[in-house]
C-alpha cells in the first residue's frame, strides 16, 4: 500500500517536471525571443502531429518492424552466445575480446557500408539493429550465469543432476534477472537503431520521414517525430517491464 | 535399514594432506557429531561422502553399496540453506525428486504428505523468501530428505540461527529423526550443539585430520529440558574442551 502511494507520488514528481519544462519552452516561443521557424511551440508541435498523425503511424509501423525482427534476432544471438561462452570457456576467451571490439565500432559509421552492400530494403536495418542489440544481452546473460551460487551448483550434482539440469534449474532462473535488464537496453537502442539506418537509406519510416521533413525545414514535424520515437522507445521498456514481472512472479511477492 | 560407512578415507590437496585415514560408521537412527576446529577437514569429509570429491584411499559404502565418488546417492544440507529462490518451496523439496526424472505432478504428489511431518503446512506456494530462517532450513532439511531418504548430511546446517530459534529446532529435530528414522552425520563446531544432540561425537583432530577420539553420550533420548544444565553434560564439554586445547598446542 505504502509502496503503491509512494509510486504514484514519484510519478507526480516526473510529470510535473516535464510540464513545467513545456510550459518554459511554450513561454520562450510566445515571447519572441526565438524564431517560430526555428523552434517550434508545443502547440505547434501538437498541431504538427495531429495533422501528421496517418503518415506517421504509417512509418512507425516500418519502423517498429525493423526494431521488432533485429531484437528478436540480436536477443536470440545474443542469448545463444551465452550460452555457449558459459559451456566451453575457450569460446569465451576467443570471441569476448572481439565482441567487446564490435561495440567501440560507432553505429552511424557502418550504416552506410551496411545499405552498399545489403541495398536500401529492410536487412541492412535488421543487422543493424542486431549488432547493436545482442551485445547488452549476451553480457548481462553472461553474468548471470556465471554469478550462479557454487555451493548450490555443487548441492545439484550431489543430487546427481547433470550439467543440463544444473543449466535448466539454477544457471538459466538465475540469469532471468540480468536478461531483463540487458532487453531493457536492447530495446530502446533497437528503436533508436532503426532510426538511424532509415537516415542513411531507405522508402518508408521515421528516419526517411525525419530526413524528408528536416529538408523541408519542417520543425514542427521534427519535433513531433522525436516525440513519437521517445514515445515509443518508453512503451517497449514498459513492454519488458511487463514481461519480466510475467515471467519472475517470485520477484512480485511480498517479504514476510 | 540404512547404514553409512567409511572407511579409511585420505585426502590431500595440492601435496597437502586434509584428512588421513578416517573410518567411521552411522547406524540406522544414529546421531553422530564430527567435530573440531576449523580447518580440521570436517567439509573435505563430507564432499567425498557425498561424492562430490574422489578421495585419494579408502571407501565409502551405503548399506554395503560402494558409492565413493559417485555422487547421486547421499544429500546434505549446508547454513546457507541453498533453497532456491525463484521456486516454490513445494518445487524445491521437489527437486530431488525432479533430477531423477520424474514428472513434475508425480514430485509434487510425493513430497506433500511430508509438509505436515515438517511443519511447512501451507507454505507450499510460498517462496523462499516469504519464509523465516528456521523454517527455510526446515525446508532444506525436506529436500535432504526426498533426496536421500534415510542417511543426513547436516554441515553446520543451524549455525546462522539465533539462539532461541537453535534450541527450538533441535528439539524439531531430535524429534523428526524419530520418527522418519533418520540417521545423521552432523558438522559442528558448537559443543554444546554436538552434546545435546549426539549419541556419539567425533573428534577430528590435527593436521592432517583425524579421528583420535569417540565420545558416546549416554543420556537417554528424548533428553531432559535441563540436560544442558546439569553435571554430566559439564562434564562431557570439559572433556571436549581438554581435547581441543590439547590439539591446539600441539
């Protein structure tokens, strides 16, 4: 109950703050102190995106498409490395050190090598997004597992239990916690990957709708963009969120 | 009919020598406390018991069966209670029961009667750590149970409970040897633990480990509230301690 209150009142807190924060910048543009062709009002923004409201749920469905196919390949890859980094540690030594290189790679800079050779159709955004997302997770699985408790692995093979059912009752639970932190990570960047890759390249979504209005110096409809891919990063954490508290009940029940 | 013996049992780790040439034997609804200090190879013992570890000489038998270093026959129960906490107690008593391939509904079906004997009624949907101390180490002790049925290995399996909680659960305890007929080999470091407890306590000694000395501790069971009060039991933990201060000096 105490709990619940003190939620809702945090939730209070934040959203005051964003108000307060729009009701400055509502001010700064009705003052005159900046130009409305270069920074758009709020209202404006509003008024941009319900104008806009069909052609942008037409490119965020593209869009949310991409990021949905790259995570589900990166968090399967990603989860699949893991795993095998887990079982053989030769793997492990080999590929870590690499893996680690493929993220000090800047995105923005093999997007456009991605669209030369894959063309400007939906796979060069998937591997994209892949290369941007199975990293989190193969890490944070990674840890799971090897945080695993030794003197309860060593209690499961005094039962007997092969290395199989060790994975299937205390390695694979035990990383549930870190996965669903990684996917967290993993899906707002997968968003935020697809955008990126439609910049360099591409027919329909956010990104191509971003540049095309960004070209007509349509600030209004930027903002309203932006807002939009924000918006919809949050709705897939809260997705995550959601499926984490599916799939780990013991983590919703309350201490005696 | 469950008897547990060693016989002989040496180990060394990395040139040196653990434990040299421990033998002993737990008879069906026996209480047996090893104890000593720390560092006295009580825990090496109990990983080649339950064969986690292959010792370098000597056997272990379970009713007259060889199980040295094949683990899968004996359990045991450490202070952390190690129950697992994303699993229903009901499923971790159950998990014994599980890794040897039965179907989930059959383990289930199979532990419930013991929630009673345990008293753990109505915390079979519980998790973990909706539980007390005491009662989640009575819920180790259940999957113990399922696991090896009448042979325990209990490593200082009370030492992280206070005090009032301690003596409430050794009575538990004597009392649930009783009547699941349950035989218990029993780490300690605690004396007044091992003579309340024990119909015979194990002294491991020295470096490497050994047993030098066997105590047997006559009181008749179930023992009297004030055992821990009176003369004899003085006299028991006098003798204990002499041995301890002895080995200690040498």
């Amino acid at each position: 109950m105490k709990k619940k209150l003190r939620s809702i009142t945090s939730t209070i807190n934040a959203l005051s703050a964003i108000v307060l924060v729009l009701i400055i910048w509502q001010a700064i543009c009705m003052s005159g102190l900046v130009p409305g062709y270069m920074l758009p009002s709020p209202f404006q923004v509003m008024q941009a995106f319900l104008s806009e409201f069909p052609l942008l749920m037409e490119n965020a469905k593209v869009t949310l498409a991409e990021a949905f196919i790259g995570l589900l390949c990166g968090v399967t890859i990603g989860f699949l490395m893991a795993v095998l980094m887990d079982r053989f540690e030769k793997l492990y030594k080999a590929f870590y050190p690499l893996i680690v290189l493929t993220q000090t790679i800047p995105t923005v800079a093999i997007a456009p090598l991605l669209v030369l050779w894959f063309g400007y159709e939906m796979l060069p955004k998937v591997i994209l997004i892949v290369i941007a997302t199975f990293f989190p997770i193969t890490v944070g699985v990674l840890e799971g597992f090897r945080s695993a408790d030794e003197d309860a692995v060593n209690l499961l093979r005094a039962m007997g239990a092969s290395r199989m059912q060790i994975f299937r009752y205390i390695k694979f639970p035990g990383a549930m916690g870190s996965f669903f932190a990684s996917l967290r990570i993993s899906a707002s960047y997968s968003v935020v990957g697809a955008v990126i890759s439609e910049w360099l390249g591409g027919f329909s979504g956010l990104g191509v709708y971003m540049t095309r209005v960004k070209k007509a110096f349509s600030f209004d409809k930027m903002f309203a963009v932006i807002f939009l891919i924000s918006f919809l990063s949050l709705v897939l954490m809260k997705l995550v969120d959601l499926a984490q508290r599916k799939c780990m009940p013991w983590e919703n029940q309350k201490d005696i | 009919m469950s008897e547990l013996q060693v016989i002989g049992v040496s180990k060394s780790y990395a040139g040196r020598k653990i434990i040299d040439n421990v033998s002993l034997t737990l008879h069906e609804g026996e209480l047996i406390c090893l104890l000593g200090v720390s560092g006295s190879g009580k825990t090496t013992l109990f990983n080649v018991i339950s064969g986690l570890v292959a010792p370098d000489n000597g056997e272990v038998l379970l009713d007259g069966e060889v199980i040295t270093s094949r683990p899968g026959h004996i359990s045991y129960m450490l202070q952390k209670d190690l129950l697992l906490p994303y699993r229903t107690i009901e499923d971790n008593v159950a998990l014994p029961l599980l890794i040897r391939g039965m179907p989930k509904a059959d383990a289930r079906r199979q532990v419930s009667p013991y929630f009673q004997e345990f008293g753990l009624d109505g915390t079979q949907k519980k998790y973990p750590r909706q539980l007390s101390g005491g009662m989640r180490q009575r819920a180790a002790l259940m999957r113990t149970y399922m696991f090896s049925g009448n042979v325990a290995l209990l490593d200082e399996p009370f030492s992280a409970l206070d005090t009032i909680t301690k003596s409430e659960i050794h009575t538990w305890y004597l009392n649930i040897m009783e009547r699941i007929h349950l035989s218990t080999l029993f780490i300690t470091h605690d004396i007044d633990e091992a003579i309340l407890l024990s119909d015979r306590i194990c002294l491991l000694t020295g470096k490497p480990g050994r047993i030098t000395e066997e105590i047997c501790i006559t009181e008749p069971k179930p023992r009297r509230k004030d055992f821990n009060l009176s003369d004899e039991f003085l006299k028991y933990k006098r003798k204990i301690l002499a041995i301890i201060e002895a080995d200690r000096c040498t």
